[in-house]
C-alpha cells in the first residue's frame, strides 16, 4: 500500500521543501512516522492521511522554505525545451523562477492548501481530511491562494513594466 505512493510522497515533498534532498529527507521521515502510527489509520483515505503527516513532519522540521513549487528546474526546463527558441527557453525559466518565488512568499496556510491541491493533486475532501478542516474552509482559502497569487504576479509584471 505505501510503495505505489513514494512518487506521490516524493512530489509533495519537493513541493513543500523545493529540494530534493530535503524532499527525499522529509519522505523518510513521513514513511517512519506512518509506519510508527499505522494502528491510528482508519482507513479514511490513505493519501490524504500521508499528505497529512508529511504536513506535520514538515512543520516539525521549522527550516524555512526555500521554494514551495514542486517542479525542479530540470523539469520546467523540460516543458520550455520544446521551444526551439532560446529566448522562450529563457523566459520560461525565468517565469518558472518568479512562479516558485511568488508561491513561497504566500502564508503558510494558503501556500499548503494550494500546493496540496495544484502539485499534490488532492481532491477538496483529501485536504480537507489531510489538515483537519472543513471542505468550506478549503475551498475558501484555496480560492484566496490563487487570488493572492494572481495579484503578486501581476503587480510583479507592473513592476518589471516601469
């Protein structure tokens, strides 16, 4: 039951911590925890209880996060090498790098929502069950994450416009 999910772990790992050796630290320490707690599982939906963990052990940890988006560069790379222009290359780099900037300046509450949802991959119900909260509660912050984010990058444009 857990091996199918180490990519999934491995993912919203690297998207709470930005690197992979933190993400891969963070992993192991989720894998012990719920093996040290199985007999707490009820069976609720086992990502959304790992998800939860992995939230914990990260908060746990209190390192401040370098990066909150869960693609590396090499990954965004990957989408822009499509492009045979070196410019689009660039730019794509250089959006992907103000995208995790903006993302890790959201409030921790906001950032853990939205990161669950768009790289985790959680349904409303999962997060909500994941950290303890109502749908509502989800859906609200989730909404006001992407508003937030929407602001921040378009003022961000004005900005580099002037």
């Amino acid at each position: 039951m857990l091996l199918p999910e180490l990519g999934y772990l491995r993912r919203v790992g690297l998207a709470l911590t930005g690197s992979r050796a933190e993400a891969d630290e963070l992993v192991q320490e989720t894998v012990l925890r719920a093996l040290r707690y199985f007999g707490g599982y009820k069976g609720d939906g086992f990502k959304p209880w790992m998800a939860a963990i992995m939230r914990n052990a990260y908060r746990d940890r209190r390192r401040p996060m370098a990066c909150a988006v869960a693609a590396d560069d090499q990954q965004i790379q990957g989408i822009a090498d499509s492009a045979p222009d070196p410019e689009q290359q660039a730019l794509a780099k250089d959006n992907s790098t103000r995208l995790r900037g903006l993302i890790a300046a959201l409030p921790d509450a906001l950032r853990e929502i939205l990161v669950l949802r768009e790289f985790a991959g959680l349904s409303y119900a999962q997060i909500s069950v994941a950290l303890g909260i109502p749908v509502g509660t989800v859906m609200s912050r989730l909404s006001r994450a992407r508003d937030d984010l929407r602001i921040a990058w378009l003022a961000d444009d004005d900005k580099a416009a002037s």
